[in-house]
C-alpha cells in the first residue's frame, strides 16, 4: 500500500486539476459535452488506481483537507450572496424549489418501485433514491446507520456509501450533455453587441482574470476563516437540538450574515471578484480530492440489481432535468444551466452542481441567475426537503409495518 501525506495529496490533487484541463482542451468530446475539468482528471485517475488495485497496489491519500476546502467554499456561497439579488431570484428560487422537491418525491417513488419488482427489500430502493442521489455520502452515512439498527437491514451503510459514490461520478458526468443537449433548442445570450463587456461576477466563468492585491486577498481570507471558526461554533452549539444543521450550512449562512452585516453598517464591502477566485480554487481542489479518492471497486461490488436502480435513477435525472426542470424555469438559456446544476446535485452534491454549471457558462456564456439559485437551495434547502420526503415515506403504512 502507498499512503501519500498531506503534501503529497496536495500535489497530486493540482496534478489531477492541470491533467484535467489538458484533457478537456485536447479531447473534442470532453469538451463538446461540458465535462468539468475536476471531474474528467479525478475520473481518470481513479480509474489508474483501480488497475492498481488489481495488481494488488492500493493508494491512499490523506483527505484532510478535503473537508476544509468543501467548507471555504460554502463560505464563499455566503459572501457572494447579498440580499438585494437574493430578492431578484425570489420567484425563481420559488419555482427551482418545487422542481427539486418533485425529483425527491420521484427518485424514492422509483427506487421502491423498482427494488420490489426486483425482490429486494422496499428499503434499499429508499437508499438508492434521495437519501444518497440528493443526500449524498453524509446524508447515506446517517440514513444507512438508521436502516440497520432500526430496521436490521444489514450493510445498509456500506450501499449507502457505495450508492452516493456512484451518484457523484454520474452527477459530474451527465450535467453537461444535458445541457449541451437543450442549449441547441435556444438562444444564447450574446456579448459581442456589449460595447463594455461585462466582467464575470461570481463563479459563473473561473477561468476569466480578475485584478487582486495582496492586502485585498488578505481581507478576503480572513472574512473566508470567520465564516469557518463561526460556522463551526454555530454548528456544534446546534448539535443535538431540533435545529441542527450540517456544518457547511452554517458556515454558508455566516457568510450570509457577514456580507449583507458589513455592507448595512457601511463598514466594508465584499470584493465579489476576489471572493470567487477563491472559491473556485477551494471547489476545484475539492472536487479533485473527492474524485481521486473515489474507490471504484465499491461500485463494481454492487450487486446487479442495486446497479440497474442506480442506472434507472440516472436516467430519470436527466429526463427530469430535460422535460421538468428546464420547462419549469422557462425553456431559455438561464434554465439550460439550471438544469445541469440540477444534475449536479439531484445525484451528486452541490459543489459538482457549481462544477457543471461552470463548465456550461465558461463556454456559452455567463448565467447570473443560475449561480444565484442553485448554491441557496443546494445548500440551504436540499438537506430539510429532503429529511421532509424520507419521514413521510418511512410514515406510509408500507414501511411502519415493517
């Protein structure tokens, strides 16, 4: 076995970045279709260690790290986020939401249906449904521990990782042909008739330079580092209680608070350029982490039955994104981008949402809607809708009589 350190990790996880841009720029495919950088060299990579693996050499990685950079980039949601455009997206949050919540409703519907046709127990098409697509490695961690001492459904946890696993891979993966897809029925919003064009705002295209100072970066990262030591506080003071809320989600809102606290009292202004540069860095070494970790042995240990529920569930993702979501938002550019952030996190997580979106407005253009509506209901949103969802199919006569 080979276990890289802290450094070593780090390194490999900007090796994974630069390999994946190399791919990206070089492989029409890949760039036809929107695939994000992240996750076409963290796939690639994973893919060497699973050849490794059957030659009996496993690699490890210190993910320490991992974790910090999810929340910086959180933080950074909240900073972005001031409430004059949070009124602008409040009709638009309104409808996403009601979106999102029906793929809910329909990833568990489908992952029961299909797990009793199958012969399994109606519970594994739970796992298979919202608690990991939309819920993710932490939601599936909880919910499987649940299944197992509760209900005595045995390696309920192990699917449930598994499970979440295979969602990141295909959330990154399906986000931008979807979008490719329905980008070909509208019109793109041009700039070249923009006598000054518009400087990027927010995380729309990371690739686009930004002017920085050294002293700004500074005030930058220590509002990024309030965010996490006050977020945390919050978190742990919320442990337990019937408000508890995971820690990226209070770190986002101090963020929030910080933002719209600082600018009411006229005390000091957020520089918006400045913010998102680091937090696209923080997403793209997470997302890199993320995806060269991923042990893609788990997924070739699914049984083929969970596997074909886990297929189905993709494909209902991106139908669901095709006919609901970008109906649902408007059938125009904005609601193309919606929908491959939608992708993103209906089978990922939010951050491989942000990584889809980026890869779709870095090469048609920005969407300043999309970068505002898909981080607050991805983040603030999801997780309570989705606990919603669970209890109430747990409640149906099906699963109490169990």
């Amino acid at each position: 076995m080979i276990q890289l350190d802290f450094y070593g990790t780090l390194v490999a996880a900007s090796l994974v970045l630069l390999v994946g841009r190399g791919l990206v720029t070089r492989v029409g495919f890949l760039r036809n279709y929107n695939i994000p950088e992240p996750v076409a060299g963290g796939l690639l990579v994973a893919l060497f260690l699973l050849v490794l693996r059957t030659l009996d050499i496993e690699v490890r990685f210190d993910t320490s790290l991992q974790t910090p950079l999810m929340l910086a980039f959180f933080a950074t949601i909240g900073l972005s986020a001031d409430f004059a455009s949070l009124k602008k997206g409040g009709r638009v949050v309104g409808v996403f939401l009601l979106a999102v919540t029906g793929l809910l409703v329909v990833q568990n519907a489908m992952g029961i249906g299909l797990a009793t046709m199958l012969g399994l127990d109606p519970l594994m098409g739970l796992l298979t449904g919202s608690i990991t697509l939309a819920g993710g490695h932490g939601t599936g961690a909880a919910w499987g521990t649940v299944f197992s001492e509760k209900y005595g459904l045995a390696s309920a946890s192990e699917l449930a990782i598994a499970s979440a696993t295979f969602g990141l891979v295909l959330g990154g993966l399906i986000g931008g042909p979807v979008a490719r897809l329905l980008i070909k029925r509208v019109q793109v919003p041009g700039c070249q008739n923009q006598e000054t064009p518009r400087l990027p705002k927010g995380f729309e295209q990371p690739n686009k330079e930004r002017s920085i100072t050294p002293f700004s970066f500074i005030e930058t990262l220590a509002l990024i580092a309030v965010s996490l030591l006050v977020g945390n506080l919050l978190n742990g003071f919320l442990h337990g209680t019937a408000f508890e809320l995971p820690t990226f989600v209070c770190v986002l809102f101090v963020g929030v608070v910080l933002r719209n606290g600082l600018s009411a009292f006229g005390l000091y202004q957020v520089f918006e350029r400045e913010v998102s540069v680091l937090g696209n860095v923080s997403l793209s070494l997470f997302l890199a982490i993320a995806l060269m970790s991923l042990k893609l042995w788990d997924l070739a240990a699914l049984a083929l039955p969970i596997f074909i529920i886990l297929a189905v569930q993709a494909l209902v993702m991106a139908l669901f994104a095709i006919f609901v979501t970008f109906r649902m938002m408007g059938s125009n550019y904005d609601a193309a981008v919606l929908a491959a952030g939608h992708c993103g996190f209906g089978l990922g997580a939010t951050p491989t949402a942000i990584a889809n979106m980026q890869a779709v407005t870095q090469r048609y253009g920005p969407s300043q809607i999309a970068f505002l509506v898909v981080p607050m209901v991805g983040a603030f949103f999801i997780d309570i809708i989705n606990v919603i969802v669970i209890k109430l199919y747990l409640a149906l006569p099906f699963f109490v009589a169990l």
